[in-house]
C-alpha cells in the first residue's frame, strides 16, 4: 500500500485523536499521561519518517510528495513538537486545558507536516488553513486571559486577510496557467508570455507566505501575538511555522516559479533588506523580552531569506541549517524567558537584573541562546550566518551581505543589553528561581544543540546539503 | 601523529573553563587551581613550541589538519611560523601572569570572573594557531567577547566613563571591525573557493582586487590594532577593565589585531598594502605622536598607559608598513616586547589601586617608600616603553624606525619624539606617584603579594632576557617574515 509512506501523518492525526479521547476519560488528576502519549505519538512519528526516509513517491493523485524535503521536515516538526509538549506542560497550571490543548497542537503539526509534503496549490491552502485554524485556538484556549484573546483574534483577523490574499493570488496563478499542481506550473510558466496578471498573482502568493515568515511590511501582528499569546504556543509560532512558511516558498517559488524569477528575486531581496532592518532596529527600543525576541525573530527572517534569493543549492542549504539554528536556539531562549516569567510574573527586561547571581544555570543558558541569535561564534548562530550569507556572496549579492553584516553588528546592542542586565546590574531579587524539570530538560537540550551545531555542524549540513541537492536539481 | 601541540594549547584554557562551570563557588581554592593549572599548560607548550620550532626547516609546522566543512572549504587547521612563535609564547606569558594577580585582585565572584578569562585566552590563542580563515575569524570573534563581561561585571569606571560604557563601546566598535573582516574573508573566498590561509598566499590577487580588499582587512582589523583614528575604544577599554584584562587586552588582543593586519591584509594582498601605503603610513605617524601627546595630559594612570599603547601600537603598525624585513621584523617584535612591558605596567598599577583605591597619579605620592619593588619595576617598565637601550623596548623600536628610514628619511624622527614624550610623562609619573613626600594617607600600605611580586618577575625577567638577546626571538621571527618580504617584494606595483 502506497499509503503508508504517509504513515508520519497518520500517526499525527491518530495521536489528536487518541489525546482528545484520552481527555475525555482520563480525570484531573491522571491529566499528566497525556504528556507522556503525546511524546511517544511524536517519537513514533520521527521513528515512521526515519524508516520511511528512501520513500520518494506522489500520492494522492500527485497532490501529496513523500521525498527527502518532506523527511527532513517532518523529523524537524516532530522535534520541536516534543519540545513543546515539554514546556506546555509546565506552562499550562490547570490540568483541564491539557488535553484540547495537545489535541489542537497535534492539529497544528499536521497542518505543518501537510504543508511541507504538497505539491498542489489547493492543498497547499488546505493544510494552511488546518495550521492557521488550530493555532487561533492555541493562542486563545491555553490560558483564556484578555491578552491572549486579544492575540488570538488579531492573528484570526491577519491570518484570514491574509489567506484570502494567497487565495487570490492562486486563483489567478491558476487562470494565468491551467493548473494547480507545481510541477505543471513551471513549465507553463515558461511558455506564458508576460502579463500584468502574472506579476500580480506572484505579488499576491508571496505576500500569503510572506505572512507566514513574518516578512516586512506583512510583520504587524507579530510583537502582539507573540507577546500575548501563551509562550509555548509563541515559541511554535516563531520556529515550526516560520521554517515552514520557508519551506514553502522554496517549494513553490525556488521550487516552481524559478522560470520567472526576474519578476520576484530582486523585489524579495529588497524586501529581505527591509524586514531585518525594521526587525533589529525597533528591537533596540524594547523594554519587553518577549517583544525583543519577536522584532528579533524578524530580523533573523530577513537573514533566512538572503540564502533564499541567492538561488542557489548553497544557499537553500545554508537556509536549512539556518531554521535548524535558529529553531533550536530560540527555543532555548523562549524556555527560559519561560522558566523566568512563571516564577517572577515579569517579561520585564529590568526584571532580569543580577540573574547571573540569582539564577547562574538560567542565566547561563539564555546568554548562550541571545548570544547564538546575535551569531557569535561557538554557537550555532555563527555557522548558519557564515554558510548563509556566504552563500549569497558567491551568487554576487555582496550589497546584500553588507546590509546583513551591518544588521548583525546593529543586532548584537540589544541581545548584550539582556546580558549586561543579567550579569552587571544589580540583583533585582535575591529568591533564586525554580526550574520545573520539562522546562529544565529542554533548556539543557537546546543549549547542548547550540553548541553542537556550533562547534560540529557538519553532518548537518551535509543533510541539508543532501536534501536539497535532492529536490532544487535545477539550482547552480 | 606527533602529539598535537597546537590543539592542546588551544584547549588548555576551553577545557579549564568548561570545567570551572561546573565547580561549586563555594570552593575558592580549586577556582583559582584550575585557571592557575590551565595556565601553566599553555606557558609549558607555548615554551615547547618556540623551543622545538625546527628553525633549518622554517615554515607551517605542528600542523594539524582536519576536514570540518568541505563544501564551503572549512576545515579546522593549525600551524605555527615565525610570526605566529612570538604570539604564542606572549600569550602563555601574560595568561599565566594574569592569573596568578588575578587570584589577588579579583575579590567578587571569581568563578566567573576566570570563566571568561579562559575564553578570551582560547579565542587568542586559537586566533594565533588557525591557519583556516574560518577558525580564524571564529577565534578571532570568541576572544573578543569575554572583554564585554570582564569590564561590565568587575571593571571600574574612569574619569567620566561608567564601566557600562566602557564595555559596550569596546564591543561594539571591535565587533564592526570584525564586521568588515567577515566581508573580507567572503570577498577571497568567492573569489578563490578556499579558505585556507597558506593556499591563499601563494596566489597572486589582480592589482585591481588588492586595491579594493584591502581596505576591508586593513580597517577591520585596524580596530582592534589601535590604529589611528580607530582606537578610541582602546583607551577607554583599558581604563574600565580590571587589571588582568588590561593586561590580556592590551598586550595580546591588540596584538592579534596587528597580527591580522600581517597574516591576512599583508600577506595576502601585497600590491594593496604597497598601494595604500602613503595613507596608512600617515595613520599611523599621526597615533604615534597623538598618543604620546594624549599620555602626557593624563591624571589616571590606566589612562596613561591605555594612551601609551595606542602610541606604541602604532609603531607597531608603521612597522609593519615599512614592508621590508627589518620594519616587520621589529614590528613584531614591538608586538612581543609591547605586549609584556604594558601587561606588567598595568599589573603594577593595579597593584597599587587595589591597596591605594585610586589611579590618579595627584591623589597619589612617595608610596615608593612602602613599595618600593613596585616603584622600581614601573620605572624599569617605563624605560622599555621609551625605549630605552638595554630593554627590549629599545631593539624593537630600533628596527621600526630602521625599516622606516627606508621608506621616508624623515619617519625616524617621528621615534625621536615620541620616545621624548613617552621619557617625559613616564619620568614625571614615577616621581609624582612613587617618590615626591608620602601622602598620609597611604601611611599603612601594604607591599604587593608574593603572587604578585612572582607574575611581576616573569615578566620582568622576559623584557630583560629578550632585551638582551633579542636574537633568540628576532632568528625566529625572521623565518616567517623572510619569505613574506620576498612575496611583497615580486608583488605587482
């Protein structure tokens, strides 16, 4: 049965399921066991990938593509999800959200694990609307406070606007071309003559995905949905969607759409310029740890697409290595932003005074992930930024790599001014901070992750490297 | 395999602090054991290495060689020359020296304070060893950092600079030098396909491209060389930092600047450096009379000395720009000798701040009476610094302005003068600070520690052993710079 190389998403689906069902019977205080199902379900979908990961075959009537790009993200999903079920659970106090909160997680991860496998317009759109749909529940169901309705309904509101955009912007890809599946897109692409239309439909699409990877000026609901939503759910929002609103433009437009790639690459590299320069410099301005992070997860958005407009196999690879470097570092950062905020009640940065003293292992730890996003060497930050952007340095973009450059030194002032006020200022309270052993564990394996991707990041990047040679055949 | 010299001196320092992380606060004495034992592991292997060098077979030596990143041309690769030998072995001096007074004058949070000590010195120390332009820079990056907490957390302010501001300025005009460097190394490597340093200095760059690149390097790395007007960090930065890391930051990072400037903008891109020649020469004329000048108006000790660096780095610098054998040959070894004399000058003075609470040298008066080793070894310190015949302050700026006679028959006066300023303010600071009539305050001072008095011997005991046989380093030195003086000297014009 061809079927089962979709076995990691039937697992998926079979575990929102079981966890919805699971929650229904199990009482209050038996809660925890969904914790534990939900990482064995996600164990099992990272084992069903890795057996399945020669699978190279279409289903679905060619709308759904099992390859490597499809493994390398779904094992990429399925990590960060067991991440987040960690740290959810620390997060979530009463016990009576667990269970509808793990299913629409469950829900999210799908809808991520399907975007990544389509090769068709329409279910491209599907699967979004499946993710878009279970992380407005998300934002709003795990702690139903005002700031997190709040967020909710704003990422609601921007999220359908902007669907509906994408939705137009396909339509009309599909009236310009007399198909939706991304294979039969190229080459109709090569035969159109140039149109209006064609340079509105690609304006509308990216701006769809632009949403997605936070890309200027589609950034505005970010700082108050990262800020109001539950944490853990800001985390997923700012790592697995953003990573796979790149894989998506790099199946669709690097995938596709290569042929006319006079009418996007430089418009997207303008705008690459513009999203991590607005990122880094409004994040200088912050007060709030929770908005630095989100203006700085724009910013390094921008630094992910400079290897995306290289148009290149280096560059897609650097891209790879990049959302695996930032992923992992933000989620170290967030999960001790965490650790700090359930204890103290504060995302405050003057509230992080003398944490070194404090807290030492807390301290330790954020510095190592602030350090990482500044890309200072040791940490993983460092390699993604030097393979990424010397990537796009070998396609001739060097005016791109000076705004870049310049963009990481401007970025490094505010990731220091958290480090300073953890180890120079004075201490703000002496009460040292708990560290719940879910958030501890996955402190300790994001900062390990750092370091290891950024002292050996070799077989890493020869995975990414592998992927993509796979599936961009076309790319120098 | 031979036994991986290099690597084992890079990791010394790693290792000591990754296990001090993991060492309770509350056991003072194994926190100042590891750094202590670290330490004298790289002094031990830095001495090895300048001793085994094969000096018949000159070249890359100890080299380690391993593939880390074979699509972009990483690989992890250490070797030491000529050049590199003096570097090594000033940075196992100075980081055994600055632990052993950092033991006395760091009272709070220790643990810390010899976590980021131990970065810097493996960020320098690797800088010094990689020979791949990736580790380079990577090292390179990783020394810098640590400077940021070592100021912040235990640094003091100066004149009307808080320690903040210190700090934050510090890292942020070194991290844009290493800004335009990054752009450098992309700039070869797109060029070349490779990052290997030895590779790329047997290739011949168009004279158009050396022109181009060459101000990337030279200015990026310039930063943190001091170089005119690029060093106002510098000053600052020393005055901030607490003693120890004004002796690491002034006598082995600035060095590492410099030793960017030679080992890459230099040696690779020949024709550059010959074509920018006039400008950089009048850089680095006008930061040596300017710091001398500077110096002489200052009231705060470190700021004296931080002045006097920037004025002794640029002789370093010009030295180097002579581009003959004689200039760089003493440029470097104005790198060494400058790199000790300072490291001891700011021992001493922190040594008298720690038990006096005061740098500025009007508050201070006669204390030669209670310190009287001290008093006589700043003086010693000082004639080096003016470069007085006898020290190895002396030989050094005798070679530079030697090598930059040959250039312009008129830059040697330039030594004249500075060499006057430098005589002045440091005659006239040992006679305010250490002798004059004791100021009551100071009638209960206690002498320095015997850790102290054994880091001030050692590097005493190097500034006069080198000041009298500088050929036992310059034979060295000259093994590195002999082929690179050939390489300028078939550039194109």
């Amino acid at each position: 049965m061809s079927y089962v190389a979709l076995l990691p998403q039937i697992i998926l689906f079979a575990l929102a399921i079981i966890v919805l069902l699971a929650d229904a019977v199990l009482p209050d205080d038996k809660k925890n066991y969904l914790v534990g199902l939900s990482i064995i379900g996600l164990a099992g979908v990272i084992i069903a990938a890795v057996v399945l990961r020669d699978e190279n075959r279409l289903l679905f009537y060619q709308m759904i593509s099992i390859d490597s790009f499809t493994f390398f993200f779904t094992v990429f999903l399925a990590f960060v999800g067991i991440l987040i079920v960690l740290i959810s659970k620390d997060w979530i106090k009463n016990p009576a959200f667990l269970g509808e909160y793990y299913t629409m997680l469950m829900f999210a991860l799908l809808g991520l694990t399907l975007v990544v496998a389509a090769v068709e317009l329409i279910t491209i759109y599907i699967a979004l609307e499946l993710t878009s749909l279970s992380f407005y529940v998300l934002i709003t169901r795990a702690e139903r406070s005002e700031k997190a309705s709040e967020a909710g309904l704003k990422y609601l509101i921007l999220s359908v606007f902007s669907t509906a955009i994408l939705l137009y912007g396909l339509s009309l890809l599909y009236g310009l071309t007399g198909t939706t599946y991304l294979a039969g897109l190229s080459a109709a692409l090569g035969s159109l003559t140039f149109q209006p239309a064609l340079l509105l439909a690609l304006m509308f699409t990216l701006a769809g995905f632009g949403f997605k990877i936070a890309l200027v000026p589609f950034q505005m609901w970010v700082p108050d949905v990262y800020e109001g939503a539950p944490t853990p759910v800001t985390v997923l929002l700012a790592t697995a969607s953003k990573a796979v609103g790149f894989a998506l433009i790099m199946r669709v437009f690097l995938g596709s759409m290569i042929i006319v790639k006079d009418y996007w690459v430089l418009p997207l590299a303008i705008l690459a310029v513009f999203t991590m320069t607005l990122g880094n410099l409004v994040a200088l301005a912050q007060t709030n740890v929770k908005r630095l992070l989100a203006y700085s997860s724009i910013a390094q958005a921008g630094y992910m697409l400079v290897g995306v407009v290289a148009l290149s196999q280096k560059g897609l690879t650097g891209v790879l290595f990049y959302l695996l470097a930032y992923t992992i570092t933000s989620i170290g950062a967030f999960t001790a932003v965490i650790i700090f905020s359930r204890q103290t009640g504060s995302d405050e940065i003057a509230d992080y005074g003398g944490l070194a003293q404090r807290s030492p292992g807390l301290a330790f730890t954020l510095t190592v992930s602030l350090l990482s996003l500044a890309g200072l060497p040791l940490f993983a930050g460092f390699v993604a930024k030097f393979y990424t952007f010397l990537a796009a340095a070998l396609m001739g973009y060097y005016w791109l790599v000076g705004f870049a450059l310049i963009n990481t030194a401007i970025s490094l002032y505010y990731y220091l001014k958290i480090v300073k006020e953890m180890f120079v200022s004075p201490l703000a309270d002496k009460e040292p901070i708990p560290w719940p052993a879910n958030s501890r564990a996955v402190l300790f394996l994001a900062t390990a992750g750092v370091l290891i991707l950024g002292i050996y990041p070799t077989p890493f990047i020869n995975a990414a490297q592998a992927v993509i040679k796979s599936i961009f055949t076309d790319l120098p | 395999m031979s036994f991986p010299y290099l690597s084992t001196f890079i990791l010394s320092p790693f290792i000591g602090a990754l296990i001090l992380l993991f060492v309770s606060k509350e056991r003072k004495q194994a926190i100042q054991l590891v750094p202590a034992i670290s330490a004298a592991i790289s002094l031990v292997l830095s001495i090895t290495v300048f001793i085994q060098y094969d000096r018949s077979a000159r070249g890359m030596q100890f080299v380690e060689n391993i593939a880390w990143v074979k699509s972009i041309g990483i690989a992890y690769k250490v070797g030491v020359d000529g050049i590199s030998i003096p570097m090594l072995l000033l940075t196992g001096i100075i980081f055994f020296t600055s632990v052993l007074v950092s033991c006395i004058s760091i009272k709070k949070r220790q643990k810390e304070y010899f976590i980021s000590l131990l970065m810097l010195v493996a960020g320098t120390s690797g800088a010094f060893c990689a020979i791949n332009l990736f580790f380079f820079f990577f090292f390179y990056e990783l020394a810098v950092l640590p400077m940021f907490l070592l100021i912040g957390i235990w640094g003091s302010p100066a004149k009307e600079y808080s320690k903040e501001y210190g700090a934050f300025k510090l890292i942020l005009q070194i991290f844009s030098g290493s800004t335009l460097v990054l752009f450098g190394i992309f700039i070869l490597f797109v060029k070349t396909g490779t990052l290997d340093m030895v590779t790329l200095s047997q290739i011949r760059f168009p004279l158009e491209f050396q022109k181009l690149t060459f101000p990337v390097f030279c200015l990026g790395f310039g930063v943190l060389a001091g170089l005119w007007p690029l060093h106002t960090w510098s000053p600052i930065g020393h005055a901030t930092a607490p003693t120890a890391a004004s002796m690491l930051h002034a006598g082995v990072l600035m060095k590492l600047g410099a030793y960017g400037i030679l080992r890459v903008a230099i040696t690779l891109l020949p024709s550059g450096a010959k074509f920018w020649l006039p400008v950089v020469i009048v850089m680095c004329s006008i930061g040596i009379v300017y710091g001398a000048l500077v110096a002489m108006a200052q009231n705060d000790l470190k700021f004296l000395i931080g002045f006097s660096s920037v004025s002794h780095m640029g002789i370093v610098n010009l030295g180097l720009f002579t581009l003959n054998t004689v200039g760089i040959n003493g440029a470097v070894f104005q790198m060494f000798s400058h790199g000790i004399m300072t490291a001891l000058l700011f021992a001493l003075v922190g040594a008298v701040y720690d038990r006096t609470h005061t740098r500025y040298i009007d508050e201070l008066g006669g204390i030669a009476i209670k310190m009287p080793a001290v008093a006589a070894l700043f003086a010693l310190g000082g004639f080096t610094s003016a470069g007085l015949p006898g020290t190895s302050g002396f030989v050094a700026e005798f070679m530079v302005f030697m090598g930059a006679y040959r250039v312009m028959k008129l830059l040697p006066i330039l030594g004249i003068i500075a060499s006057a300023i430098v005589t002045l303010y440091i005659l006239r600071a040992v006679r305010r600070v250490f002798f004059n009539d004791l100021n009551p305050k100071f009638e209960n001072l206690n002498n320095a520690h015997p850790l102290e008095f054994l880091a001030f011997g050692i590097l005493t005991a190097s500034l006069i052993l080198f000041g009298f046989f500088p050929s036992l380093l310059t034979n060295v030195i000259n093994l590195g710079v002999a082929p690179l003086v050939a390489r300028i000297g078939g550039a194109i014009w």
